[in-house]
C-alpha cells in the first residue's frame, strides 16, 4: 500500500511538473530569437579593435560569425530548456525508483549502482574527445556555412573574372574539409551511443539472470519479476537519459566557450563626457602601430573656418588620422588627442559619431532600404518632415544626381539592393556626401571623396563645404591634386 501511494504521488508529481514545463519551454522558445538578437547586438556593440588578432582572423568573415552566433546561442537555448523540463523530472523518477528497488531486491539495485558507475567510468574516459571532435566540426561547418555565401557574395565578380571554376574548388575544399571532421565526429558519436547499447544489453542479461534464479528458486513469483523489472526499466532510462544528457553537455560546452571567445574580445573604450561644441581637434605627439608603423611623432592642429587635406603616398596614414580623430583606435595610440579641452578618451565617441561627427568612407556603405532610409539612417520611424525632404532634394541637384533621381522608378523611395549594385560607384560616393551633409556635423572627415567625381562635381563639392565650414572641421584625405587647391590648409603625411 505504501509503494502504491508512494508510485501514485510520484506520477502526479511528475506528470505536473512536466505540463509546467510545456508552458514554460513554449514561452521560452519565443524568446529565443531574442536572444540571439541581443547576443549579436551585443557581438555588434562590442567593436573589436583591427589590432586584435581575433579580430583579424575571425571577424572579418561576416558570414562565418553570424552563422557560429546563432547555431551557438540556439544550441545553449535549446541545452538549458532541456535541462530545465527533463532534469528535475528524471532525478526524482531515478531516486524514487531506487529506493523501491532497493526494497524489493538489494541484488537487482546493486546491478543499478554498477550500471551507474559504468556510464560514469565511460563518460570520464571520452569526455575530452567528445568535446575536441564537437567543436572542430563546428568550426569546420562555420567555415563552410562562409565558403557557400561567398559564392552567392562575389558572383559578379567571378563572372567578369571567368573564376568560376577557383570559386568551386574553393568550396569543394572547404566541403571536404567538413565532410572528413563530420565522419570523424559521426564515428565517434556511433561508439559513444555504442557504449551505451551495450551497457543497456548487459543490465538487461543480468537482471535476467539475477531473475531468473530467484524464480527458479521459488524466491521471486513472475510477477514479482515483473514488476521489478519495469522499475528497472524505468530507472535504466534515467540513468540512460543523464549519460544522453552528457554528450549535449560537451556540445553545449562547446558553443558557449567559443561565444565566450567572443565576449573576451577587447573591447573599444568609450567615455562618458558628452560636449555640444567643437571648435578644434588637437593631435600631439601621435604614434600609431598595426603589423608596422604608421604613424610617429605626428602632430597637428584642425580649426573650424578651414578646409584641411591630408595628402601622402599609399600607407602614410591619412585613413588612420581620420579613424583616430573619430575617436575609432582609442587606446591603440601614443600621445595626445584633444577635442578643445577634452581628451577623446574621456569623451563618449559613440554619441559623438552618431550626433556630431560625420565620416564619408572612402567605399562608402549603403543600405539595402530605401534612398531616403539611407540619407537619414537615424530616422528609424521613417517620418520625414517637408523640410527634410526639401534638404534632401537640395543637396541631390547642387551634386547633379536629379536626372538620376528622375530615372529612379519610386523616386527617394527607390530601393537600393543589399550591395547596392543598381547604382554606379559615383551615385553611391554621392550618397553617402549627402547623408552626412544632411547630419549638419560639427566635423566632418571623408576619405577619397572625390576619386569618381569630374571636374565640374568637384567645384559644386567644395562649394557646398566653403558653405558650411565656418562652423563645421573639415578633413579630407586624398590623392586627388584637383581638390588640394580647393583646400585652406594642406597637411602632409611621410
């Protein structure tokens, strides 16, 4: 009567707890895409430094990271609601079973405890290589995964350049590559749930075995038997269940060490003064360093009111002066950087890029959204007030782009495509001038903006710049001798 009772409770125990734990993982599951969200915004926000060799060898491959983020945070998702619903539930059925196996039969629970400590002994002696092959296939499918979209990536390019056969051997040894660690990793998986086959065989000949003396004996009825045996079923599959939850254990070891790889990166360093004013940017005693020097003992001064170029062979650093000044290669450098008063370590550059500085790339980066999305990226309801538009348009016809604008089937509301390979390479440089016009900055930096411009758009350039620099720093890196004579002040770079 009481294992009656006691099997009673247990089940209503667990079958509550299990409806508890459907609810919960149902819940759980539709967060899931949160929380990749915020672990890639996370990725996003951390802002490795190009000096950070994980930086160098990892992050550069967009596709790589954003396939490893996702499988990783999914596959610690999906561990940690298993281990929630099924933990709980399987420890009590296995403490509870024992104890009324222990009553029943010592015998048939010394089997249990023997069996138990098997799956441990096993489990400690291919733990490491359970984890080793685990992660060398995930890295090995991320590589992949990276292969395969650089194929869809650069088709134009392996179509002007007839590659079409490098590209596919660059695939194929990626694919080969996976497919040799996904046989190694299969195989091994195979004898791990091969131990576990033949653990399973051997309990059930001995408690057989055990079984079947006692009945021949006359100390176990048939029934006892087998009522005894569904206990050890049951107790088996909790057992079996803890060595299943082992394996994921190593995969989700693996997942979370390498998005801990991730989050030990370093970090940019970013202050918290906030100013709403600059007059002028002060660069002393500068050294900066990658794999060789690029830039020593530079020193120079930039006030609103004039035009500054930047001019110097290939590798002088007139890219990093501009990265510097936006505050991009904090605690990389030697010396001084002074916004007015303020060292631009103690500054908080994030809000300064956003508000108050405006950077023109030398291969500027548009959005795969709408022409005007891509003017005001900061416009995230996409409610423009007329006088926006009116400044949009303003700028689009100084710059000579309103025949453009014209051809554009939706206007300002035309898409532009993920690489934005529906527009010319000078619309794009064009582009990317306005978006930072229209942000009214305090100092505006641009890198090469003239390479695709002719003559007559390089005089409409300089014009709306004179317009604005009286309060606005303007820098300007080139090679361009044709804008070095639009420009107020030439600072050369050795």
């Amino acid at each position: 009567m009481e294992t009656s009772t006691m099997l009673l409770l247990y089940s209503f125990l667990g079958d509550y707890y299990d409806k508890f734990c459907d609810i919960f993982c149902t819940r759980a599951n539709t967060r899931k895409t949160s929380y990749n969200g915020k672990l890639q915004y996370k990725q996003t926000n951390a802002r490795p430094h190009p000096a950070d060799p994980f930086f160098q060898n990892f992050f550069l491959d967009s596709s790589r990271i954003t396939q490893q983020l996702q499988t990783d945070s999914n596959e610690i998702a999906s561990y940690c609601i298993n281990v929630i619903q099924n933990v709980p539930v399987s420890s009590v059925r296995l403490i509870t079973v024992s104890v009324i196996t222990y009553q029943i039969n010592k015998t048939v629970f010394g089997i249990l405890l023997i069996l138990a400590a098997l799956y441990i002994v096993f489990f400690e002696i291919f733990k490491g290589k359970l984890y080793n092959t685990t992660r060398e296939f995930k890295n090995e499918q991320a590589l992949f995964f990276s292969k395969a979209q650089e194929q869809l990536r650069y088709i134009k390019f392996v179509k002007r350049h007839g590659l079409i056969d490098v590209f596919i051997n660059r695939v194929d040894l990626a694919f080969q590559s996976l497919f040799k660690t996904a046989m190694h990793a299969q195989i091994f998986q195979y004898i791990f749930s091969g131990i576990d086959s033949m653990l399973l065989a051997l309990s059930q000949i001995g408690l057989f075995l055990v079984g079947g003396v006692a009945v021949l004996n006359g100390e176990m009825s048939i029934g006892g038997f087998t009522t005894i045996n569904v206990y050890f079923s049951s107790a088996l599959g909790c057992i079996r269940y803890f060595f299943s939850l082992t394996s994921s254990t190593q995969n989700a070891l693996v997942s979370l060490n390498r998005l801990m790889d991730v989050a030990k990166m370093q970090s940019e360093s970013d202050g918290k003064q906030i100013v709403s004013n600059i007059k002028a940017i002060y660069l002393q005693d500068i050294s900066l360093s990658f794999d060789k020097p690029v830039l020593k003992s530079f020193n120079a001064a930039f006030y609103k009111g004039n035009i500054y170029a930047l001019c110097g062979d290939n590798g002088t650093g007139k890219s990093s002066v501009l990265h510097l000044v936006a505050g991009l290669y904090n605690n990389l450098y030697g010396g001084n950087i002074y916004f007015d008063d303020f060292d631009i370590k103690k500054l908080n550059m994030n809000f300064l890029r956003k508000s108050l500085i405006g950077f023109v790339e030398q291969e500027p980066q548009l959005l795969a959204d709408k022409i005007i999305s891509n003017l005001y990226p900061y416009n995230i309801n996409e409610n423009y007030e007329p006088e926006e538009i009116d400044a949009a348009i303003y700028y689009i016809n100084k710059l000579g782009m309103n025949d453009w604008l014209d051809k554009c089937c939706d206007g300002l509301n035309t898409y532009i495509n993920e690489k934005s390979d529906n527009i010319s390479g000078g619309e794009k440089q064009k582009l990317s001038i306005i978006r930072e016009l229209l942000k009214k900055p305090l100092v505006l930096l641009l890198d090469e903006p003239t390479s695709a411009m002719d003559a007559d758009s390089i005089n409409t350039f300089f014009e709306l710049l004179n317009a604005i620099k009286n309060d606005t720093i303007i820098i300007i890196a080139t090679h361009d001798s044709r804008a070095l004579h639009y420009c107020d002040s030439i600072v050369p770079l050795k």
